[in-house]
C-alpha cells in the first residue's frame, strides 16, 4: 500500500516536471486555443470589413465574448498601427484596465508596458513602443490614435459620457479616425442613434440556459444569506464555480471570512472550497488569483463587487448569488453633498450578473430577493452617472479643452442644469485638479508651505487607500496607524506618512511594516510629481514652511473654506447650509473634536461623515475668504466674550 501510495505521488510529480518543462509552449497553444473559441473569432473578417467601411460602429456582444481582449488584437494583426499609429481602449474601471492589458499581453506574447499597456489615472505603464493602451482616461487621446475603442458603453460612466459627446465632435473633423463603441447587449440603439445612426454589428451571444431562483420572503441580513447560499451550494450542486456580488470591501472581506471559518468548522466533512476576492483597492497579485483555474475536486467563490458583472469575465462559473444591490454615487447639488449608498441595483444589472452564471455551461442564478421585489422595487436601468455627479472636474476637463459653451454641449443625457450651473460657479483655477484641490496649491505658495501642500494634495488624491487594515490583524494595523498621529488633523496625519515612508527610502518594506497600502503611496508620489511639473510650468515656487504647520492648514483653509463645520450639540454643522455632519470614527481628530473644522469630503454611510479634516482657527477664514465670510457668521456660539450676541448669530443662522 505504501508503495502504491509512493507511485501515485511520483507519478502527479513527474506530469508536473514534465508540464514546467513545456509550460511556455502548453501556454501559447492553450491561449491560441482559448481565443479561437471565443464568439468574436468566427466574426473578425466580417468585424474588420465593417470597420474599413463606417468609421463609426457600435458593437453589441455578450459579456465575455472577447470585446475587449481580441477586437483590439485583430486591429493589430491587421496592421491598424502602421506608422506608428495607436490604437485606444477605454475603460471605465481601473482595474479592469490593468487585468485586460496584463491579458492581452500575455496573449500577444510581449511584456506588459511594452508593445501593451496601460494608463490610468496617475499611472502609466506605457513606453514609446506601446501600440495598444488600455486606458481609464480616454479624454487624453493623442492625435496618433487611428482607432479608438469606447468600451463599456453601456455602463455610461461620467468619462463615457463625456468621451461621446467630444469624439462626436472629433470624428467630424478627422475622417480617418475609427470609433467603435462596444456594449455589453443592452442600450446598442441609443448609441447608435447618438452617432448619427451609426450602424451596429452584433456578436451573436453563446448564452447557456440560466434557472432563476428566488426567495420567498426577503431576507433580513444578505450577507448572511449569501454565506448560507454558498455553503448550500457547495454541499448539494455538482461541480462548477460560484460568483457571489456585494457592494464593496468591507463587506467582500467579510463575507469571506465568513465562509472561511465555516469552512474551517466543518473541516474535512465537505470539499475544499476556495474563496477569492476582487475589489478595486485589492493588491494586483491577489487580483489576478481569480482567473487562476480551479484545481479539480474543489469549487471557487468569487466575492466581487460590480465589477464582475461585465467588465471582468471569470471563466467556469456556474453559479450566481445576487443579493441584488450596489454602490451607487449620488450628488445633492444644493448641498453640494456626494454620497456613496447601497441601494437596489436595477433589472437590467440584475440580469446581467444572472448571465455570468451561463456562459460555459447551463447555470443557477440564486437571487437573494422576492420576485416581487424584482419586478417592483427595482428600476429597469440604471441611471448614468453623469446626473448624479459633482461636475466640478468635468466641467474644468472641458474647459481645459476649450470646450464653453457647457450649456450647450452634446450630452447624450445632459446633466442636471443646477449641477452644471453650480459646478461653472466653482470653477476657478487651472489646474487640472479639483478647484479646491488647486486652489490649496495655489494659496500654499502665498503661505510659503508648497512642499508641504503638494505632498497633501497628492495624498488626498489616493484618498482612503493609504492605511490597510487586514481584518486578522484589526488591532497591529490600528495601532501602527495611531503611531502616525500628529497635532493639526487628518492632512497634517497623511504628511507625516508620506515624509517617512520617504525617509525610508520609498521602502515596500516599511509599507509593510506599518501597514501602508505601497501601491497607495506610489501613486501618491506619482501625483506629487506631475503637480510639481505644473507648479514649475505655472511659475509657483516650491518651498517649505520649516515644520511650521499653521501656514500649511491656512493654505488647506484657502482652497477648502466652502467645506467648513462648527462643532454643535453632539456633532458639527456645516457653516452655510446648517447640515448636521460628524467626524468619521477613522479620524485623529474623532476624539478631541475641535471647535472649528475644514473637511475634505462628505460621505453618507450610517451618517453624514466628515472625510479627512483639519482643525483650523475660525478668524483664518476671514483672512483667506473675505468675500464669503462675514464677521458675525463666524462669531464663536460658544465664546464667553460675546454673551449677548450668542443669541444673535444662532437666530440668524437657525
Ligand atoms: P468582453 O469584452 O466581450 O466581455 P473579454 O475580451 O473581456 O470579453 O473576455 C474574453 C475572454 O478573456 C474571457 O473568456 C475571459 O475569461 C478572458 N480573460 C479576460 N481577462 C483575463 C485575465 N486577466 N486573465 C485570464 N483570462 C482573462
Ligand atoms: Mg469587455
């Protein structure tokens, strides 16, 4: 017996040197294989046809029928880039920008960075040689682009938007530019009917069968639900891999944990289960870990947020579990308020994520909700992103593009007049940053602290990303992350991070050590960079205040002033619309709760939560913001000088 043991043991160890040895070639001949099979290939004469003869096309096709990954691929082949022209990719969610181009690089056999690339905000991985590059921003398309693909139409993102309304216009006055929009099956007649009544060439779908499940009553707790689902799953289905969606990492790390201690518990009495995340803030390597193939005999969960309902295409998925809701942004205009809620994500999402469930095979999809709440409580489609948005950045982004007429500007679905108005009115700097943002930079050479205040601006920029908070090691990760505290605020708190992870050296260990996000901080210095390179074109001076932090939170208070709050019963008022706000338990200030208050940035979850805030003097907003403040809204309610006019000034702002 042992010796047959021993065997069987040689044996999987010599498949396996014999697989090392030709992996490269197994690869090649195994992706070469996978992207005949994909439904575009049959299509790319037909496809390459069509795109010599209009130059624009919508292209419909399935999610994962190789839109993303193969047409660019054939543009190549078909020598598109002659000349050193370029072909670009838009895509609206970074990660999916970065996983696709480390693909297709790999399919076309170069390194990435190389012939294939690419850029999203604040990062490229591009070089001189790049030819095709999968971009986040595709506002900034330079003129050798000869095709541009405008893909994930249909999730109508605020770039997508915007890009529409602008290549609409380019494509007028530059005949040989291709423009393919490329959609997931939904909404293909209204871009079609956007672009002049572009033609559209559709990808016939290869749609395996999917059962719908529902509940018969809602569920209280989803993420309960969904651990409960899973767990069914893998005890009573046959094989085959398991996508679960929830709203964002917190959740995505718990549910995880979740099943693994479950899974744990019961040991050896079920199979193994492998359970993956993906969200947008998660380190590439662990990323790349869901493509990885199932090794047989276990099952895959794949706990995801949004993005792997279309952007992302896990193979070898025959199950969805659908708690049926989302993140959505949403803007309040008056109050000037962004929040980010879980609501109800709408049908048409719904059946998108119910289709990953079919796509090698007939699949399950368990909706975790009543069909009643389905065909009630849910909105046919969801609502573009660009009327639910602050415009403050889109509308400097066109003016920087010598868009002006704003007003007028072809909008597939114009914004909200309000928002577009509002967002004009906040506009006031050049730089290509948030007018706050610029603002603050602008002041800090006034208050001789730019050093200081770019390292801020650059730190805001990569905003809730720095500190990483493993849910095993909750109290080391906080513990590190107190040690960074500092007196003044949040601002001064994110200095004081970046200068020693400077002093350091730029070190990934030290990153490590203090549980730092690197990617985080080297996108940081990234965006430190190029605002240097613009301080330097504008003709600002760089200097530093010397470990002096008042002149730094002054220049904070210039640029922010509008973002101001009181301390008041139990919490803050914002000082022009009287809204009640609370500093976000993760600040350095949650505990001392000073009197006067700048943030960075409203956010609902629970509550109204101040996002990074500093503590600055009430009389500095006289100083840096005459024009908005009056004397006697800033008088201190809580004074002992000014008895008799406490009364006053509450009447006034009540
Ligand atoms: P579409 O854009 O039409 O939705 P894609 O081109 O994204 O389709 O996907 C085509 C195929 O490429 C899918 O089978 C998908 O699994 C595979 N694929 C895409 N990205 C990766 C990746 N990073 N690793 C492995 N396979 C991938
Ligand atoms: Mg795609």
């Amino acid at each position: 017996l042992i010796l047959e043991e021993d065997e069987i043991i040689n044996f999987v160890s010599s498949a396996q040197e014999q697989a090392a040895l030709s992996q490269a070639e197994v690869q090649k001949q195994s992706i070469q294989e996978v992207r005949r099979s994909l439904p575009v290939f049959p299509y790319r004469e037909d496809l390459l046809l069509a795109i010599q003869q209009h130059q624009i096309l919508v292209i419909e096709g399935e999610t994962g029928s190789g839109k993303t990954t193969q047409i660019p691929q054939f543009l190549m082949e078909s020598g598109y880039n002659d000349g050193g022209m370029k072909i670009g990719c838009t895509q609206p969610r970074r990660v999916a920008a970065m996983s696709v181009a480390a693909r297709v690089a790999q399919e076309v056999g170069v390194k990435l960075g190389n012939e294939v690339g690419y850029s999203i905000r604040f990062e490229d991985c591009t070089s001189e040689r790049t030819v095709l590059k999968y971009m986040t921003d595709g506002i900034g398309l330079c003129l050798k682009v000869v095709v541009v693909i405008i893909d994930e139409a249909h999730e109508r993102t605020l770039h997508t938007d915007i890009l529409f309304g602008l290549i609409k216009d380019i494509a007028r006055f530059r005949p040989d530019l291709k423009v393919l929009v490329a959609s997931a099956t939904l909404d293909t007649e209204r871009f079609s009917c956007f672009f002049d009544d572009a033609p559209v060439f559709r990808i016939p779908g290869r749609r395996f069968p999917v059962d719908i499940f529902y509940t018969k009553a809602p569920e209280a707790d989803y993420l309960e639900a969904c651990v409960v689902s899973v767990l069914q799953i893998h005890v009573t289905q046959p094989p085959g891999d398991c996508l679960v969606f929830l709203t964002g990492q917190e959740e995505i790390e718990t549910c995880c944990e979740l099943l693994q201690e479950r899974c744990r518990r019961l040991g050896s009495k079920i199979s193994e289960l492998l359970v993956l995340p993906i969200y947008a803030n998660l380190p590439s390597d662990m990323q790349a870990k869901i493509f990885s193939p199932t090794p047989p005999g276990s099952r895959k969960v794949v706990v995801a947020t949004n993005i792997a309902e279309t952007s992302l295409t896990i193979d070898g998925i025959i199950y969805v579990i659908d708690p049926g809701f989302c993140k959505q942004k949403s803007y309040n205009a008056r109050t000037g308020m962004e929040s980010l809620i879980v609501t109800p994500c709408s049908r048409a999402s719904a059946n998108q994520r119910a289709g990953r469930a079919g796509r090698v095979a007939a699949g399950k999809c368990f909706r975790l909700y009543t069909a009643w709440a389905f065909k009630h409580e849910m909105e046919e489609s969801t609502v573009p992103e660009i009327q639910r948005t602050n415009l403050g950045n889109v509308v400097l982004l066109l003016k920087s593009l010598g868009i002006n007429d704003l007003i007028h500007f072809d909008f597939m679905d114009p914004p909200p007049h309000e928002t577009l108005v509002l967002a004009l009115e906040q506009l006031m700097a050049e730089l290509p940053v948030d007018p706050m943002l610029s603002k603050m930079i602008l002041a800090s050479e006034q208050y001789k602290c730019s050093e200081e205040v770019l390292t801020i601006a650059a730190m805001l920029s990569v905003n809730n990303s720095i500190f990483y908070r493993p849910k095993d090691k909750v109290v080391h990760a906080d513990n590190a992350r107190q040690n960074f505290v500092v007196p003044g605020g949040d601002h001064m708190v994110l200095l004081n991070v970046y200068t020693q992870w400077l002093e350091s050296g730029y070190s990934t260990q030290w990153c490590y050590e203090n549980f730092i996000q690197f990617r985080s901080m080297k996108r940081a210095r990234d965006v430190r960079e190029q605002l240097e390179g613009l301080m330097d074109r504008i003709e600002v001076e760089v200097c530093s205040s010397g470990g002096d932090i008042v002149p730094i939170r002054k220049a904070v208070t210039a640029g922010y002033f509008y973002h101001t709050a009181r301390l008041s019963k139990g919490g803050y008022k914002t000082v022009k619309h009287q809204q009640t706000v609370y500093v976000h338990p993760n600040s350095s200030l949650f505990e001392e709760q000073p009197r006067w208050l700048i943030y960075h940035e409203l956010v609902f979850t629970t509550k109204e939560f101040m996002r990074q805030v500093i503590e600055i003097d009430s009389s500095w907003l006289l100083e840096v913001a005459p024009h908005y403040y009056k004397n006697k809204e800033l008088e201190d309610s809580s004074s002992k000088k000014m008895p008799r006019k406490q009364g006053k000034a509450k009447e006034e702002l009540g």
